[in-house]
C-alpha cells in the first residue's frame, strides 16, 4: 500500500514540476489543478486505509520522476492505478476513493488531450 500512496504523492510532484515547464497555458492550468486537488484525495484515502486497518501504512523511500509529457505522466498514472487498486482492501469506501482519484487522473487527461 505505500508504494501506491507514493506513486500518487509523487505524480502531484510531478505534476507540479511538468506544470512549471510546460509552454502552453491549457497544460498549465490542467497540470495545476491536478496537482492542487491530488493531495487532498491522497491524504483522505490513506485515512480511510488507517483507520479501517487500525495501522499505520509504511511507506518506501523510492522516487519516480516524472514523464516527458504531462500526457504521458497521466496516462501512465492512470494504469498504474488501474493495475494496483487490487492491492488495496476492497471495501466499497477505500474503492470510491480511489475511483474520486481515478476520476481526476481521467478529466485530467481530457484537458490535456483536446483542450488548448
């Protein structure tokens, strides 16, 4: 569960970075706005982790840098979410949250894609 929390938290740093680069106005307000909502999902799923295990999640000291592209950045992100939600508890409340973070990654890529 900690290196799922540190992907996240690392995409919002990522985010923020790609944001700071980028050279067109709607990749920088679409990274921006993704990087000031992720915490927040972020800090309320591990919330939600501890408080129904009643443990607190370890977390690894790796960090992922992020992609080329905020595009790719959140395509990848994307899968890796997709491919890893497994390995959290199933519960319908940890399940949504990471379907709120699911959702952001999505509309995310959206503006990324077709908005200028």
């Amino acid at each position: 569960m900690g290196e799922f929390m540190m992907v996240l938290l690392h995409a919002a740093t990522n985010a923020h970075i790609l944001h700071l680069q980028s050279r067109k106005y709607a990749e920088h307000q679409a990274l921006a706005g993704f990087y000031a909502e992720l915490p927040d999902l972020v800090d309320s799923l591990v919330e939600n982790i501890q408080g129904l295990t009643e443990e607190l999640i370890e977390y690894p000291t790796v960090y992922w840098a992020p992609d080329v592209t905020g595009l790719d950045e959140l395509r990848q992100l994307k899968d890796y979410v997709k491919a890893n939600r497994n390995e959290l508890p199933a519960d319908s409340e940890i399940q949504n949250a990471v379907d709120e973070i699911a959702s952001l990654i999505n509309s995310t890529i959206y503006k990324l894609k077709f908005l200028e």
